[in-house]
C-alpha cells in the first residue's frame, strides 16, 4: 500500500513539439482507486506508464511513499500493471501465468502456490488453474491478468483500459468487481480509460485530462455537480452538459423567450444546463422553442434531440441540445417543444475561456 505523488510530471515523445503530458500534479492517497479520463491522446497512458517505469520524466518527479522513484527500474518500483491486451504466456497455464513473476523473483514453488491459490479464490478462476489461456472466455482471461497483478501484493496497481476487449454487458459486470476487488485489497489504483461512464462508476476520485493537461480531478459527484469547465462540463455525462453561447442583455443571458441573470460583463456567456434540468412549458412565451430532430427511448426515460431555429442568435458549442423527458410523454419528431431552465440548475463559463464563472 502507497501514496503516489504527481510533483509537476511531463513527459515529450521524442520529435514531439509539445508535451504528451504536461506539468502534471497529482497526489493519490493510500488505497486510492484514481481513474484517469480523457479523450483519445489527452496523455493517459503515457501519465501510467511513467508511474510503472516504462516512459521517462522529462521533468518533475514521482514520489511512491514518500520516496522518488522517478529514476528507479519499473522492477523496482513494485508497481504491478494490467494492460489492455492482456499478454499471457499460451502456452502455460492460468495457474503458471499467474505464479511467473513470483517464480521468476525468486519465491519457492510452495509459496507461489499459495499466494495464487489465494488469488484465484477471489477471482473464482480456481477450477480453471490449469487450461490454458486459449480455452478460457475474454472475461476469464481478464480475470487472469488481473491475477498476475494481484499475486505480487504491489504498493500499487496501474491499469491501462484493462476492459476495453469486452463486449458491453461483461464490462458493466466486470467493472464492479474490480472495484470492489481493489476495495477489499485495499490497494492503490490509478486505472485509465477512454469512457466516462467507466470512470464515474468506479473512481473514488476521477482526473480528467485533456491536451496532456489536469482539467480537474474531483469524486464523481463534484465533477457532475461543479465542473470548473465548459471541457469538463461536456465531456461528464451521458449525455454531456448542454453548452449554448448566448447574448448578454442588461446583465442576463438570452436563450430564445428566457432571460437568465448571468455574473459576466462580456458581450456572450456560455450557458451550462444538464439535460435533467429543463421544464416542458405549454407554449412559447418566456421560452426555448426547439425542433425535436432525434429521439432516444432508453426505457425508464427518453431524450430529445434539438437545434435552435433558424437565426437564432444562440448557438450550441456540442452537437444538439439534449433534454431528459418521460417517456410517458408522447412527443415526436419535428414537434417544436417549449423549454424553460430550472434556474437554480444553471451553470455559466466564460464565452471566451470556458472557465466556470
Ligand atoms: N510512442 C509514441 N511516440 C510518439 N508520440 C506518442 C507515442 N505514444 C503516444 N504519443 C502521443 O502522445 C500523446 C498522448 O498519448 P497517450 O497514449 O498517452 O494518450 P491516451 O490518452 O492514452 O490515448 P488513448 O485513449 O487513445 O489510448 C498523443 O498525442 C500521442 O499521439
Ligand atoms: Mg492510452
């Protein structure tokens, strides 16, 4: 177990002009599980690698307890990693895939034994000790790379998009056993992946990085509730916040019929409002009229899909505008809908720099 220290960590590829990850700060407390979020090329991986040893620290330090490990061997560094092909040895079997480092370390066949009995146990990979990896499923495979990484007992486990090779439904299901296998453990994580939902759901606290850059790292709660950018704000959940840019008259911000006080002298604010915070109004006046251009029955509730009428002087910075209804209302495509913000569930960001206002 381990606290991990970020102190202003970049890294350049070589030939790169600018830096895959820059300036990081980061400070992971004991038994942490981190995720680390972003789109694709934002510095994810190359922010792990340098954790585990595999990429270098152009400049800035990483601390493991206290102790720079910045210059150390990843074998030194007793850091255990699972990546997202999970390379295992074919030809031998679950049982010796998982015992190799240990072996190879130099522990006796008796206690190799069992300390990957113990992790098959909390695996349920037990009957399956000894096939071999070409007969095992995707989701079991994934259980016996994570094995590998259990059975050395590292200070700290890096994960890199370990999911990513499974169909949806087994990644829903094995994403909560990860997490609750690094909670009983009790071990430090940092686990990286592409999709937000992944991160939301098992981080106790998420990063998210854009353009090699921290936006902001929060529990998942606060990064939904206070984003500190319009990046962060759109890119957290599903679907992300509605940004709409709007003019600012006599201190308000005016989308369509609804005037919004809003704390900006700039001439355009940006307009956070998450597709649950609208309210269906019956007609127009004191409105946000939009043409539903796509439906999406999800079950339990339906989102629709708009853009602002034609002229408008208020645009939308992602895609449409999103809103959650009921899907008991019956409402169709090319309808015009009436909307109004709840007002204590608006967010605004500066026009010109996202930032939060
Ligand atoms: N070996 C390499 N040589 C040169 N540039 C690289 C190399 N690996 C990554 N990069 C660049 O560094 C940046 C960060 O890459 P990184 O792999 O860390 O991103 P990522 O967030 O993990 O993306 P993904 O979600 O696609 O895996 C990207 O711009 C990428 O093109
Ligand atoms: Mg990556």
């Amino acid at each position: 177990m381990a606290a991990v220290h970020y102190a202003g960590v970049s890294h350049r590829y070589p030939g790169a002009e600018s830096l895959a990850v820059d300036t990081l700060e980061l400070d992971i407390t004991d038994g942490e599980f981190i995720v680390l979020v972003g789109p694709s090329g934002c510095g994810k991986s190359t922010s792990l690698r340098m954790l585990a040893g595999l990429e270098s620290v152009e400049s800035g330090h990483i601390d493991i307890d206290g102790v720079d490990v910045t210059s150390l061997a990843p074998r030194e560094r007793d850091v255990a990693m699972v990546f997202q092909n999970y390379a295992l040895y074919p030809n031998m079997t679950v049982g010796d895939n998982m015992g190799f480092a240990l072996r190879n370390a130099g522990m006796n066949k008796a206690d190799t034994a069992v300390r990957v009995l113990e992790a098959a146990r909390m695996l349920e990979l037990e009957p399956l000790l000894d096939r071999k990896p070409g007969k095992l499923s995707g989701g079991q495979r994934q259980r016996v790379a994570m094995g590998r990484a259990i059975v050395r007992q590292p200070k700290v486990f890096c994960m890199d998009e370990p999911l990513s090779n499974l169909d949806a439904k087994l990644r829903v299901s094995t994403r909560a056993q990860i997490a609750g296998l690094q909670k009983r453990l009790g071990t430090t994580t940092v686990y990286v992946t592409h999709d937000q939902v992944e991160a939301m759901t098992m981080g106790d606290r998420v990063a998210v990085l854009k353009d090699g850059k921290l936006q902001q790292i929060a529990s998942p709660r606060e990064l939904y509730d206070n984003p500190v950018n319009t990046f962060v704000a759109g890119f957290i959940g599903s679907p992300g916040m509605n940004l709409v840019d709007a003019p600012v008259v006599d201190g308000a911000a005016v989308v369509g019929g609804v005037r919004i006080p809003a704390p900006t002298q700039e001439a355009r604010v940006t307009v956070g409002v998450r597709s649950e915070s609208w309210d269906l109004v019956g007609n127009g006046v004191g409105s946000v009229s939009v043409a539903v251009e796509l439906i999406e029955e999800l079950g339990a509730e339906s989102f629709l899909y708009g853009a602002p009428p034609l002229g408008s002087d208020w645009t939308i910075r992602n895609g449409r505008l999103a809103v959650r209804v009921d899907r008991k209302l019956a409402i169709g495509l090319a309808e015009t809908v009436h909307l109004v913000p709840k007002l204590d569930e608006v967010f605004f960001f500066s026009a010109s720099t996202g930032e939060r206002l």
